[in-house]
C-alpha cells in the first residue's frame, strides 16, 4: 500500500469562551448529557478562560512530528483535523484532496480501543469522506498503541518523577493510582471483538507502568470524568471516591498517573489538578501529578515508527500480551444507544 499523506485526528477544544457552548454540543450530540452536566463543564473551561489546552497540544505534536518525519526521512506532509472542533476533520479532508491526497495514515490521540477511543475515530473518517464526497481521500487509522515503549515510556518516566516529589519517609504508606477516563458500562462491555478491551488494555498499560515506575508499591485503576445521567452506570470507582478509601485505610500519599490519556488536557488539569488534589488536600493525603507524554521524543518517535510499521518498513514493538491489529472488526465497540437529551 502506497500512503501519500499523515493526518493526526484529535478531539478537538475550545479557544475563546463563545466557542465553549457550541463545541460541548457539538461532543454530546443527542447522547443525553443532561444539561445541568454542560452547564457544569462550561463552568470548567471557563476556568481556563474558555480555552481548552488540547487544540495548541495536537499544533505542537504535529510539529514534533514534523521534525521527527524529516529526521527521518519519512516523506509525508502531515494534516490535522478533530471530531468536535476546528480544524474539522471534515474541513482538513477536503483540502487533503484539493492538495491530491488519495490516502494517509491517520494517528489518533487514543491509546485505547472502545467506541469513543477508537470507533469514533473510524466514523469521524467515514462522515467526513461522506461529506468531502467522491475524490475523498481514504485514511487508514493507525493501530492502538497501549502497551507500545513509546507510550507505556514516558508514562513510566512521569511516575517515577511524581514520586520524587512525596516524601520517600513515607514510602511505605504512598500508593500509585492510575486513572482513565469512565465510560459507560455497556460501553466497557461491548469494547473490542470480544468485549472489555477498553478495561483489559488499561489494566495492562497499568502493572507495565507499575512493574517499570515503583514495583514495590501497591496500584490501582480507577475513573475519572464520568458525565452522562446518573440512572446510567458508569464504571467505577471515581478517583474522588477512591482517595476517600485509601485515606481511610492508611494510605498517606498518592501519585495520580493519567495513562488513559495522552495530553494533559483539560479533564487531566482540571478533574485531577484541581479537583482530585483538592480531595486529596481535604483528607490530608500527599498528591503528586504524573504528566501524559505530551510531546516526550520517545512517544513523538512512537507515531513516526507507527507510520513505518504500516509501510512495512519496522516490525511492531510491544510490551504486553493482548493482540493488537491494525483494521479493526467492523462490528467490534458500538456506539452506546441514543438516548433523548434530559
Ligand atoms: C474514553 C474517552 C476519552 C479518551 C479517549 C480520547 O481521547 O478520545 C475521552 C477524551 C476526552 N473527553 C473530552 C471532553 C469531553 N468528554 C465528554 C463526554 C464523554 N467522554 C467520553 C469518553 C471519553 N472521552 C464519553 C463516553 C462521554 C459521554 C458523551 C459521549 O458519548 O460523547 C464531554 C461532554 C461533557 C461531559 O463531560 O459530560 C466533554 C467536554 C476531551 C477534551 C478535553 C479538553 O477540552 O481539553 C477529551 C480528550
Ligand atoms: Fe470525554
């Protein structure tokens, strides 16, 4: 197969306040976020001034990857273009074609497999090649990469450098506390060919880290972020809870380390840096923040040797067990059922 561009696909954020209503819109999209939950967000973005970090993290990783191509010698020109903000992948495609782009490679911004973190980024190409219409470029959507060196690295780097940071008098009583994203329960159940995959890849990227970071020190693997109404359950325990619980059974310190995410983008800033820290602060429980691999060379060089395995010119690298792929099932992660909005 001959790739004649690269496309980094992303979530996509805010940046000014009068683009916080429409973006939260434009990501729960008759999914019936009840809109006391948006008013809510709103109210987080509006903390960081109605600009989500996300949009100048995925401009600074494109222009890492950028570096990284030329470095070496990977000759594609690279785009970018998001599921619920601009750039629009939709817009991005349509001058990828006017540009004579047949068919890239596409990188998202997830790690993981399940329908938010994966098979939405399928349907995001599929709608905007629909909307782009004939003479649409293709884009094949690079593999996941949960337990990838380049990934489960500097992950493992951002521990060890967050345990610096706690008392090591009290080492004996600090706990790491690896957190994703929740996401509905039948959402976890349906992820994958066979189901769970969202919960299994995770749980994997955690013991690597944990074995790699402090393998002397107990773990666990918890939620953030959870929004949706409340009769629908999501998966749990919540971060906040969860500290409460180890306070209570002696815990004194805690290391937070994101690896469902790969930036520290807002629900990293400002469900763990404010939120959870002030949980912590309350039960007089030591915090210390692990960063996401943001623009780290070890992920940045991850993306290019992706690129690279697709056009057969590397072999894949891999920590863990699971089996990975590169074309997903087309039936594998459903979308979760419509629901009206409350
Ligand atoms: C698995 C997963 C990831 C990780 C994989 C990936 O990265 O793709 C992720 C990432 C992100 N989620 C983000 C923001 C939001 N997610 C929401 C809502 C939801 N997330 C869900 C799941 C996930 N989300 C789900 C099942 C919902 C319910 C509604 C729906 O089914 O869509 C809402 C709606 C309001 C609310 O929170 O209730 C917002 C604003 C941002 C941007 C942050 C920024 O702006 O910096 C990022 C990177
Ligand atoms: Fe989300």
């Amino acid at each position: 197969m001959v790739y004649d561009a690269f496309v980094l696909l992303s979530f996509g954020g805010p940046e000014k306040p009068d683009d916080v209503m429409p973006f939260l819109r434009n990501v729960v999209r008759g999914r019936g976020v009840p809109d006391e939950r948006l008013a809510e967000v709103a109210e987080h973005y509006m903390h960081f001034g109605g600009v989500s970090p996300i949009n100048q993290q995925c401009r600074d990783l494109l222009a890492a990857i950028d570096a990284e191509f030329a470095a070496h010698e990977v000759g594609l020109p690279t785009y970018w273009g998001n599921r619920n903000w601009h750039p629009m992948l939709a817009d991005t495609l349509a001058r990828m074609r006017d540009d004579g782009v047949e068919h890239a490679l596409g990188f998202a911004t997830s790690a993981y497999g399940g329908y938010s973190s994966c098979k939405q980024y399928w349907e995001d190409i599929a709608a905007a090649r629909a909307h782009v219409g004939p003479r649409a470029p293709r884009i094949a959507k690079l593999r996941q990469f949960h337990d990838d060196p380049g990934f489960v690295g500097p992950h493992t780097e951002a521990v060890t450098t967050a345990l610096a940071e706690l008392d090591p008098a009290r080492r004996a009583t600090t706990r790491l506390v690896f957190t994703a994203h929740s996401i509905p329960v039948t959402m976890a159940e349906t992820a994958g060919p066979t189901g769970g995959r969202y919960n299994a890849q995770l749980e994997e990227t955690a013991r690597l880290v944990h074995a790699a970071a402090a393998a002397d020190l107990p773990y666990d693997l918890v939620w953030q972020s959870r929004s949706g109404p409340p009769q629908v359950p999501w998966l749990e325990p919540d971060i906040n809870d969860h500290l409460e619980a180890l306070a209570a059974k002696g815990v004194t310190d805690v290391v937070v380390s994101p690896i469902g995410f790969v930036s520290d983008h807002l629900e990293v800033i400002w469900d763990l840096d404010n939120e959870a820290k002030d949980t912590a602060e309350r039960l007089g429980l030591g915090y210390a923040r692990a960063v996401t691999p943001g623009v780290h060379p070890d992920f940045v060089s991850m993306i290019r040797r992706l690129v690279q395995e697709r056009t057969g010119d590397r072999s894949r690298e891999s920590l863990g067990t699971l089996p990975i792929w590169d074309v997903c099932p087309a039936d594998c992660c459903p979308p979760p059922a419509r629901r009206k909005a409350s």
